[in-house]
C-alpha cells in the first residue's frame, strides 16, 4: 500500500472520529491528550510504554470517549493497537486480566468454619470480579468461580 493510500486512510479514519473539526465546529474543545510515544500492542501497559501530550479539537459532545488526563491510563492496558501521536479512547482501554488462560490458578471454596484450596487450569482470561470456567488439576472436573484480583479463583457449590 503506497503511503498516499495509507495517509488518506488514517485522515478519513481521523475525520470519522471527529478528530479533524469541522469549519464552525461549536462545542469543541481544544486541549491537550495524553497520546502514546510509541506503538503499543494489545496487552501492553500504556504507561509503561510511555505518552506525551498533543493538542486536538475534540468535539463537544465526543469529549467523554477520550483519554483527556495521564492519570486515567493507570492500571489499564492497551485493548487494541494504539499508534503514537494518536488519542486515546476509553474503548481502546481494559483492566488486565487476574486470571489468563493456560496459567494455573489457585482455586478457593469457602464455606463457614470451612476453606478448601486446590490448583485449576483457567480455559478463558478473566479480569476480576468475572466469571471464568476451568478445570481442576487434579480431577479433570470442569467447574465455574469468579475471578479475583490476587489471581485465584472463588468458586462456590452448585
């Protein structure tokens, strides 16, 4: 793909997110966003891989899609490849996962006086507070808990 092609596609991608303002745009701010110094991939940390701020007119009514503030990129990881100098939108954005497929997870079944841990295989990532299926290590045996955030999986009786 000829770079003219590629530069048409990202102005046309960038006038679709309201990102080039319109002649008498009204409504829109003017401000300073946090954007990514370099690529970053899906699962990265975007602070970690660094942001700088650019100026961008955002229209009025969109503003609540973007990252506006560095301090909104805490704890979140790139959902979707960001590209440098590019805003960010809040959908471009997730929590990590506490728990990721094919890692060994501790499982935790409370019940009053009572605490049974063993080991499971989670068979889908989960971020915390989610539902995740695994399989006991030990037996095989498919079962449902919710993840938490220290990586363990609560599971309860069914």
């Amino acid at each position: 793909m000829t770079r003219i092609v590629r530069l048409a596609r990202h102005v046309l991608a960038a006038a679709a997110l309201g990102l080039v303002p319109a002649a008498g745009t009204a409504g829109a701010a003017d401000l300073n966003l946090p954007v990514p110094t370099a690529v970053i991939y899906p699962g990265q940390s975007v602070l970690d891989r660094g942001v700088i701020s650019a100026r961008f007119t955002v229209p009025g009514n969109q503003l609540s899609a973007y990252v506006v503030e560095e301090g909104m990129l805490k704890d979140r990881i790139a959902r979707r490849t960001l590209l440098p100098n590019q805003p960010i939108l809040l959908s471009d954005l997730k929590s990590p996962d506490a728990v990721t497929v094919g890692q060994v997870a501790t499982l935790i079944y409370r019940e009053e006086g009572l605490l049974i841990t063993g080991k499971g295989l989670p068979l889908q990532s989960a971020q915390a507070g989610q539902p995740v299926r695994v399989r006991n290590v030990d037996s095989g045996v498919l079962i449902s808990g919710i993840a938490s955030e220290d990586g363990s999986i609560e599971v309860s009786a069914q």
